[in-house]
C-alpha cells in the first residue's frame, strides 16, 4: 500500500517493448537495477510499468538493445498537475480544503460519554460546558486527567473515568458504583415513618415487619387514614406511657378497591389522507447557524419530516457542519364517522390500555363492570373496576413531646 502511494506521488507511465531482441533489453534493465513491475508477455511484445525516473534512464539501453518503447499510459500527481496546470483556481482550491481540513483537525467536534447508566449524557456534558469543556475548544485545550478528576469529583458514584483524544472526538468513559443506591435506600429507611392510606377501600391482608397497626382485615379505610404507626409507646409498670419509640414503619397492606371508568368520544372525527404532492426542502448547519437552501412549499396543510446527515470525514473525524433535508407532504382532512364495530373496538382498546396501566402499577384486576354503548353521534364506556392492590404509602412521624418525669 505505502509502496503503490510513493509511485502514485512520484509518477510512473505503462510503455510497450518491441523490438529485435526484448529479452536482452530486460535483462539490461536488471543489470543497471532498473525496477521494472507489472510486466506482462502479450505475443508480440511486453507491457510493462516504469517510473518516470528510470523511464529516462532507458535511452542508452534502448539503443544498445534496438528495442522501442512506445508510452501507452500515464499515472501520478505529476502527470495530474501537469493536466491541471492552467487551473490556477483549482489549485488554489486544492490548497484551501487541505488548509481547512487541518484547521478543523486542531478542534474537539464530539464529545462522546460511555458507560453511563445512572446519569444520563446530557447531565455529564451540562457540567463538562459548566468547566468549559465544550464542542468546538482546541484540542491543545484540553487536559484529560483534569477531565477525569473532575468528573470523579463531581460524581462520586462515578468510580473509573477515562479521557482520551481520538481524532477530533473527546472519548470519555465511565464506570459507576452501582452498589451505591441500595445503600442510600436503606439509609433513608432508619428515619421514622408511618404508614398511611394511598387510596380508599376495604382491608384484605396485613402484614407488619415494623410498627404498630392501626387496622385489621375486613376494615374499610379512607384515603390518608393511618394503617401503621411509626410511634410505639413505652409504658412503665403502671401501664402508662412513660416515652416513646420510633422506628420506620414496614408492612404489606393490600385492599380491595374500586375504580370508576369513563370515556367518551364522538363517531365524527378527522382523517388525514395524503394527495401524493410532495417537495424537498434542504438546509445545512454550520456550527449553531441553520441556511436554508429552499422555502416552504405553498400548501395549505402538509406534514414535514427532517432527516440529517452529520458530516464526517473518518470514524472520529467529525467535522461542524450537517447537511439536512426536509420531505413536505401535502395532505387533505376528510370528516369521518366510524362503524358501530370500529367504534367499540376503540373504546375496548382505550379500556385496555388503562387496564395496562393498572397492572403495571401493581394493581390485580379481579372484575370488570364497564359496558360499552354507541349511540348515533358518541361512543360511551362507564363502569366500575374491582381490584385488590397494595395501598401503603409513606410518611414521616410525627414527634411526640417526651413525657415529664413528675408524670411518669
């Protein structure tokens, strides 16, 4: 590869041998260490590749050899300058985007953050701008390990980071603590706390790991009532209370409750149909500028669609500019009025995703009340729900003032 470069640099032109004796004429080229490549015996005469060095070099030996060569190609930066050598605007050209390429190589254009879970990228690149760690800044800016430092400083969970350059990509990746949560979890767990209603309903199992209850199966509950107490009482041998105890109430309490349902939507609704009208806009990003290169079509309702193409000349080479397109559609609104059958196929898909959305809470459905009735110009779904859920929620403890020791 390096070598095909050098000879593309250099130049180097394909000729055809003749002569009296072609074999003589080769063997000459060897003597006088003439690199001769490609060399093909077509018959009646070689072809072969030379470089334009050795080409003029090959006179003395033609001669002695009385062979003729005849040049049938010509490769190489020379012969492509030469082709080009009147073009003074394409040279300068030439020499401007090389200029420009290397200007743009001395700047970070990508900033890209791996391994992050917990926080996400934009939390990372919003403190990174807060140290003046941005896209755009001279790589001759930037200070990996003072990177790295600042990124464990800022985010203990954050326990291996590593920064490195790549082209004109800032490659930083992290490795988390992902123990660390559960621990705080738990920390926040010793503060006192009560349990109390989430919602209303009847009482269908309890079970206390810490607290005292404040209710048993079969109660009907309100919603905010307290379930289980964070505050237990000390009595002394009288049976008062002499003091309090707090813990953080723990405990499963799961209810019977019920859930209203009520949707409704009128059969007349609006359709989009597409008239197979369409154009192209296209636009380019330089830097934070946006120009455009075509107007908005003149249509009266259409839909648009963007799609972007980042401009990069390698897989960490990412230059600042983005070209972009724009599809514009046109399309007309019809009035239409759905079927009896499509009308209560949406209202069962409507009910279904609420539904869902129960039992992605924790909620089990036990029973479903609702019917569905179309009537000339609405659909209606209305009932009731019975469910059986989980309905503890937390709360901090009230503190109580300790009882005087003349009292106790």
């Amino acid at each position: 590869m390096l070598t095909s470069f050098f000879r593309y640099l250099y130049g180097y032109v394909r000729v055809r041998l003749t002569g009296y004796s072609p074999e003589r004429f080769l063997n000459l080229c060897k003597a006088h260490e003439i690199e001769i490549w490609d060399l093909q015996n077509n018959g009646g005469y070689y072809e072969m590749n030379l470089s334009i060095r050795d080409f003029r070099r090959l006179r003395p030996l033609r001669r002695k050899a009385r062979a003729h060569l005849l040049v049938t190609e010509r490769h190489g930066l020379p012969f492509f300058l030469h082709q080009y050598r009147n073009r003074k605007m394409f040279a300068v050209g030439i020499l401007l985007c090389i200029a420009f390429l290397y200007v743009m190589s001395l700047f970070i254009w990508n900033i890209h953050i791996e391994g992050n879970y917990s926080r996400t990228t934009n939390v990372i690149l919003d403190y990174l701008e807060s140290e003046h760690i941005v896209h755009g800044m001279r790589k001759s800016q930037v200070d990996c390990k003072e990177i790295q430092s600042m990124i464990r400083i800022q985010f203990p969970d954050i326990i291996w980071v590593s920064a490195e350059i790549r082209g004109t990509r800032l490659l930083i990746r992290i490795r988390e603590n992902m123990d660390s949560l559960p621990i705080e979890a738990e920390t926040e767990e010793e503060e006192p706390r009560d349990i109390v209603a989430s919602r209303e309903g009847i009482i269908t199992s309890v079970l206390v790991r810490k607290g005292i209850s404040q209710i048993q199966v079969g109660d009907e509950v309100e919603s905010g009532q307290l379930l289980i107490s964070g505050c237990i009482d000390i009595l002394n041998d009288n049976g008062e209370v002499a003091n309090y105890q707090y813990t953080a109430a723990d405990a499963d309490i799961y209810a019977s409750t019920s859930y209203t349902y009520y949707d409704e939507f009128v059969l007349s609704h609006e359709v989009r149909h597409p008239t197979g009208k369409k154009r192209h806009g296209f636009y380019a990003k330089i830097g934070g500028k946006t120009i455009s290169l075509k107007l908005r079509p003149s249509f009266e309702t259409y839909s648009s669609l963007n799609t972007e193409y980042p401009l990069k000349l390698t897989e960490n080479f990412y230059l600042p500019l983005t070209f972009g397109s724009t599809l514009y559609e046109e399309y007309e609104i019809y009035t239409e009025t759905y079927s009896e059958e499509e009308a209560k196929s949406l209202a069962e898909a409507n009910l279904d995703e609420f539904l869902e959305n129960l039992i992605e809470k924790g909620v089990q459905i036990i029973e479903n009340n609702v019917k569905i009735e179309v009537s000339a110009n609405t659909c209606t779904a209305y009932g009731t729900i019975s469910a059986v859920e989980e309905i503890g929620s937390y709360q901090p403890t009230e503190l109580l003032e300790a009882v005087p020791e003349e009292e106790k």
